[in-house]
C-alpha cells in the first residue's frame, strides 16, 4: 500500500486514515462544543421532550437559517426533534438587535417562530427598548461561535447514528437532512 505523508491510502487511492483521525481529533473537540452550546442562551424550537436535540447556531438575517427551519418542519411538529437555536448577530447591522429582541421577548420561543413564519417580510423588527443583558447574551454567543471556530450559519451540531457529536455549517442538502434529524416523519 502507499503511504503519503503518513496518510494510509487502499489501492484505489481512498485515503483509510482521514476517518478515524477525524474523529479522534474532532470528537472531543465537538463534545466541548456541544457543553458550550448547552450552557450558552439558546431559544428552544420543539417539544421539551423531544428525543432527538440539534444546535444551531442562527442569525435572524441568514436565509439558509430559515430555509432550515423550514425543512425541519416535519420533524419538529412531529415531536421528535428539538431545535436549540443559539442566536447570533452576524450577519446585518440589525442582526444583534433582532436576535436580542427575540432572547428577550417574554415567549421566545414564540418570538422565533413568528420571526421565521415572516422571515420573506423582514421577520421580527428590533424592539426599541431592548434590555442590555439580552444584547449582552448574544455578544457572549457570537464571542462564542467565534472561540468555537465557526464561520457560517447555520451552523449545526447533532449526534451522528453512532451517538458522537457531528458539525454542520452551512444549509444541509440531501441526506445531510435524514443524519440531522433522523428518519422523516
């Protein structure tokens, strides 16, 4: 078999290392991620008991971010999965206030919802009053997306079949959808 830098390839030229070393360098690295995110202010989208928990990280002004939200219809309204939206402001002047405007409407997640049912509008306009520590909680998230190395949303964070930690950035296509969120309903 060749070896090419240490990189161990079959025959056909398939690189046989690149899996495993990715999971053994990532897998921890994601498991951080996902503590972070648990601990971070995120906005639920979903049955509390739903079985199936997904982060992602949202800007109000990113269309993939509502083009996912859309996709996971089915399986949100089936009860199956639960969405942890981690608000970020990236993208749009407006982004930290819309984001901040929905941390600290008094039913965010309600908030998130109308926000996305409306996204084609503009989606949620920014309160005029929004409270500092709500500005405050999506600064920590944007730091934190920063830290994380993230550059895109949505980002997304699921368990894979075998139960580790997988990372999504950008819009999932394909069966990308089904390895998120399982099986369509």
């Amino acid at each position: 078999q060749p070896l090419v830098l240490g990189t161990l390839v079959d025959r056909e030229g398939t690189n046989l290392s690149a899996e495993p070393l990715e999971r053994i360098v990532s897998g921890p690295k994601n498991e951080d991620a996902w503590d972070q995110l648990a601990d971070s202010t995120w906005v639920r989208d979903g049955e509390k008991d739903a079985e199936r928990i997904v982060y992602e990280l949202t800007d109000p002004n990113c269309p993939y971010c509502n083009q996912f939200w859309q996709t996971a219809r089915p399986w949100v309204e089936a009860g199956e999965v639960q969405i942890r939206h981690v608000m970020v402001g990236i993208l749009k002047p407006d982004s930290v206030p819309k984001a901040a405007t929905i941390v600290a409407a008094d039913d965010p997640s309600a908030a998130l919802e109308r926000h996305e049912q409306n996204y084609a509008d503009g989606g949620i306009t920014a309160a005029d009053d929004i409270p500092e520590s709500a500005r405050d909680k999506v600064t920590a998230n944007n730091d934190l997306m920063s830290a994380l190395g993230y550059f895109a949303t949505p980002t997304i964070l699921y368990r894979d079949a075998d139960g580790e930690i997988a990372v999504k950035q950008g819009m999932p296509q394909g069966k990308e959808i089904e390895r998120i969120l399982g099986p369509k309903p």
